[in-house]
C-alpha cells in the first residue's frame, strides 16, 4: 500500500532537489557576495523566513505545484524586491528636504523588499492555486 509519503517519491525527490538548490543557492548568494544588499542581507538573516520548510511538507504531501510556486516566488520575489525596494527608496529619498524633520526623512528611507518580497510570493501561491484549480476542472472534463 502506498502512503501518501511515498507515492511519486521520484518526483517529490526531484523537486526537493530543485528546491534545496535555489534555496542554498540564494543563502549563500546572500551570505557572501550579496551581503551589503538590503534584501538579501534581510533574507539571509531570517533564514528565509523558513519558506523552505513550508516547500518540504508540501512536497511530501504531493502538493508540488504549490511548492514550486513558492520556490519561485521566493527565487522572484528577492530579486524583484532588491530592484523595487531600491528604486523606490532612491525616489522617496530624492525628494528629501531640509526642512522635514527626522520622523518624514526616516519615512522616506524605508526599504520595501520585505514587503515586495512577500507579495511576491503570495501572488505565485495564488497563482499556483488558481493553476492546480483550472487543471483539476479540466481533468474531470
């Protein structure tokens, strides 16, 4: 009898190997030669917010679409949020003036990769889901 564990184990082998590389890959990207950037530096130190755990157990329960989705919308999303974040700073920041006082000046020098990083990853999940969704309708047909 097959549990749900061992079922596709080839496949969830190879998305598991998949996942590992991008995800150690972008660790140690973060930890070496992307270190003094914002978002890399931010995800490095948090571990990527342990996304990698969640790709884990989808893998084991067969959910790899959705692992995937979220594989990539980290790998996406990082690049993505150092890009944006950066540029929406260095616009935010351009428009500093002597007369602000320090709550507006420290305001304007937020970085917002984090956040883009995070939206990132919620749009694939919703992707992914909306994907697994319109597959399965159209199997049954």
């Amino acid at each position: 009898m097959n549990s749900i564990l061992t079922r596709n184990l080839k496949k969830k082998i190879i998305c598991c190997i998949v996942g590992v590389i991008i995800y150690l890959g972008l660790q140690a990207l973060s930890m070496t030669l992307l270190k003094d950037v914002y978002t890399f530096r931010w995800m490095a130190d948090h571990l990527y917010c342990y996304t990698w755990i969640i790709v884990i157990v989808l893998i084991a329960f067969d959910q790899t679409l959705l692992s995937y989705c979220i594989i990539f919308g980290n790998l996406f999303g990082t690049i993505i949020g150092e890009v944006l974040g950066s540029f929406i700073k260095n616009q935010r920041m351009g428009n500093i003036t002597t007369n602000m006082n320090i709550g507006e000046i420290e305001y304007r020098s937020l970085h917002h990769g984090v956040l883009i990083w995070f939206v990132t990853i919620i749009l694939f999940i919703g992707a992914g889901i909306a994907a697994k969704k319109f597959t399965s309708k159209m199997a049954k047909k």
